[in-house]
C-alpha cells in the first residue's frame, strides 16, 4: 500500500507547490520583456500594475515608441509618443484552469484591446485588435497563436482598406522556433484605384533561442513571404494590372564557430500581365556572405544608445559608427553576389550575375575616397545573356522611356506608339551591333552574350582589356 500511497502523495505535493514557481518564472520573463523592449532604440515599456496568486497572473504593460515628427516649424523634429496597453494573463500548471485549463506548466494571453484606434478602424464588436496566446507543455515545448480580426480603415477623402482576419500559430522548443501564419485578402480602394491581394501567408523557422536572436543577431533561419495574387484596377476597368505569385524569401546561416554570417535574399513575381505586357518568371537573387558575425553584435549594444527622437543625431552616429565598424566589416572578404537576375518575356528569356568580393584588406585607407585602393582589392566576375528578341526588347523598353520623358503612353494614338516602339527597337539594335563590332557583346543569330571580370584593377570584357582612368589600372 505504501509503494502506492507514497507516489500518489509526491505527485500531489508537485502539483501543490509548482504553481509558486511557475508564477515566480512568469514574473521574471516580463520583467525581462520590459528590460528588452527598453534597450530597443526608440522603445519604452513599464509594468503598470502586476497581481500574482498561487494559480494565476494579470499585468498591464505599457510600450511606446518615440518617433521624431516633422510637423513643426521650419522642419524642426519634436519627439511624438505612441503607445498601446497590453492586457497579460496566465495560469501556472501543471494543472491549468479558466480560460487556459488542460495540462501545462504555463498557459498565457497577451491582449491589445486598441478600444482608441476604433475612431479610425472598425471590426467586431468585443474582439481584441490583437491576441496572443501561448502554453508551454510539460515537455517544455511552447505552442502559439496569434489573430488579428477583420479590419475595415477608413481614410477620409482618400478611400478605404479592407483586411480579413489574420491568424497564425508555432511552436517553440528553446533551441528553434516555428510560425506560419496568412490573411485571405487585403481590398483598398484608394483615389479611384482598386488594389486586390489575394492570399498572403509568412512562414519562419529559426534554429536558434530566444536569448541567441537578440544577442547574436544573425543564426540559422529561413523565411518566406508569399502572395497569390495582386490585382490592380482603375474605377474605368480599361488599365487592369495583374501580378501572380509574389514571393521573398531569406536564408540566414552562421558557421559553426559563430564569427562569419550569410544571408541569402529572393525577390520574385511569378507572372506580370500588364495592359500591353507579359513576363514570367521575375526574380532577383542575392548573396552576402562572409558577414562578421562580431559586427551584428557590435551594432545590437550601438542600436541601444541610439536616439530615434533626434534624426540628426542619430545619422552622425550612424555615420561614426560605420568608419569605425569598418575595418571589422571588410576584414573576412565579404562578398556581394547577384546570383540570378531574369526575366521570361514573349520574345525570350534574359539571365545575368554578378559577383563582387573585397579581397585582401587589413585597414582602410586615410582617405576612403581612395579609389585606386579599393579598386586594387576589388573581385568581379559577371555574364549577361538572352534571346537576341528579348535582349533587344528589354533595352528599347529603356531607351523608350528616355524618349518619352516621363510622359504617358495613354495620351497617343496606336499610330504613334507604333513609331515610338519602332525608333526604339532601331536605337538599340544600332547600339549592340556597334558593342558587337568593339568586341563587348558577343552575337549570334539567337543570342546575346557578355562576360565581364575585374581584377587587379583592370576590367575585362569578353577577353578584352578595357582601359579604365583608374590608378594602378
């Protein structure tokens, strides 16, 4: 009987006591919740009130921003205070009960009620602008959602902006964390325009810790942001435009001794269909690699001290901040690199990259408008290439718009785009059979092509040494 009693009475006595150190570790993360938003440059929070029993805890908090506003007199900034109450509570395990009951160490809400953004937004009545809720389980996993209702904006003499409701949820484990979240749509209609968006989702999963997020500043990640479809619409119905699977996407990465950080960054359209043109497959893709890891530390403790009321003074410290981060920015090679940049049109498809590295440097120059220094610790290798029908397409598009000088298309007749279109497409033709003829472009009869590299300050093209007015050249 004992071997059962004495269990029983172990098991009961946990969850007695428990709940006191649950709420004790309550208090302390939103005390270290208010010291973080505080060491944000231009972010203030406090605990307004805070009551904790042996099963529950409520707080208020308050967090502001300070932003400079430039309303005044003769430009001159004034400090401008936004803020919003959060509404806290939780239930301390592992037996949980009221709103949060189940079995947990933890169950949480954070709440903003925006009762005083209702004079500019309406949405259901006795619904939160915002909520958060969290419950860390008893195998120490937290699991998370967020909503924000339907919102309808009214902009007086400007128009309206419609946003369904937002949900998403996640999970954090103490060594990552994971989120996806979307909205079905975002309708405005502005000044006589529409502007239709339809399925917007965000996904995250970081491999790194609460604590490493704000201390290292660049780990492990990915995200993605993606869009459906976009919709443009004048009220005429005459000029729509349309754009399909908009996306950007980043990958962060550090190496395994936590120096040298990477990002990778892609923007894309999947299909654009204007009123008289059609691509596919848009997108730009970049690199930065070799990133000192020590700098995005150096910049969090900087961003700290930085005062965001004051715009002029916060520029000079930037400014200040970056000569002397410099050394420790060029010092691991960092490198700079377009990996694709393309287009699909009727005509054909055009590709290019660029790669760019800084090689080789251990201090700066006295004068950093050195530019035969930099030049001589400069790497650049590139190609450009395309259908011949696109490449000329994509240049004449270029050459038009200079010709039109920021007029519009829509005040000439058919006759006379047909012109403007013709006298482009022979500029440009012109242009690359003379860059054919110097050697800068290669041709055939299907393709362009140009390779480029810099090293030891001299540029060449497609082979060629092109002479630059550049020291040590």
């Amino acid at each position: 009987m004992k071997k059962i009693v004495l269990p029983l009475i172990a098991v009961a006595t946990v969850g007695a006591i428990a709940p006191m150190f649950v709420g004790s570790q309550i208090d302390a993360s939103l005390n270290q919740f208010v010291t973080h938003i505080n060491d944000s440059p231009g972010y203030s929070a406090k605990l307004t009130s805070i009551e904790t029993t042996w099963f529950a805890t409520t707080a208020k908090l308050d967090v502001s921003l300070q932003v400079a506003d430039f309303s005044g007199q003769q430009g001159e900034p004034t400090a401008e205070k936004m803020s919003i109450e959060i509404d806290f509570e939780a239930s301390h395990g592992p037996v949980l009960f009221g709103t949060h009951s189940g079995l947990g160490w933890a169950s949480w809400s954070a709440t903003v009620n925006g009762e005083d953004i209702r004079q500019h937004a309406s949405w259901a009545a006795d619904t939160p602008l915002y909520q958060l809720t969290s419950t860390m389980g008893l195998s120490g996993t937290h699991r998370y959602a967020d909503t924000i209702p339907a919102l309808n904006i009214i902009i007086p003499d400007i128009g309206t902006i419609d946003f369904s409701e937002y949900t998403g949820q996640g999970t954090y484990s103490g060594s990552g964390l994971v989120y996806a979240g979307g909205s079905k749509s975002i309708i405005a209609n502005i000044d006589g325009v529409t502007v239709t968006t339809d399925s917007i989702s965000l996904e995250i999963d970081a491999s790194a810790s609460f604590e490493e997020m704000v201390t290292q500043g660049i780990y492990d990640s990915t995200s993605k942001f993606h869009v459906d479809k976009v919709v443009i619409n004048s009220l005429a119905g005459d000029d729509e435009k349309s754009f399909s699977d908009l996306y950007i996407n980043a990958i962060t990465g550090i190496n395994d001794s936590k120096t040298l950080g990477n990002m990778a960054l892609s923007y894309g359209v999947g299909v654009i269909d204007l009123k008289a043109f059609h691509a596919e497959d848009v997108a730009l893709n970049m690199e930065f690699n070799n990133l000192s890891a020590g700098l995005f530390k150096e910049w969090q403790a900087f961003a700290k001290q930085l005062d965001t009321s004051a715009p002029q003074e916060m520029v000079l410290k930037m400014k200040d901040f970056g000569l002397d981060q410099l050394p420790a920015f060029l010092k691991p090679q960092p490198q700079f690199n377009i990996t694709s940049l393309r287009a699909t049109f009727p005509e054909g498809k055009v590709t290019s990259n660029l790669n760019t590295s800084l090689v080789g440097i251990d201090a700066v120059p006295d004068q950093l408008s050195d530019i035969g220094f930099w030049a001589s610790h400069l790497l650049v290798d590139g190609k450009v290439e395309g259908d011949k029908a696109a490449i000329e397409f994509v240049a004449s598009q270029y050459i038009k718009s200079q010709m039109l000088r920021g007029q519009s298309e829509a005040s000439m007749t058919p006759e006379e785009i047909d012109e403007l279109n013709t006298m482009a497409l022979q500029q440009i033709q012109g242009m690359l059979g003379m860059l054919t003829e110097q050697g800068m472009v290669k041709a055939t009869d299907a393709n362009y092509t140009s390779e480029l590299s810099f090293k030891d300050s001299q540029l060449t093209v497609n082979g060629t040494v092109i002479p630059l007015p550049i020291p040590g050249a």
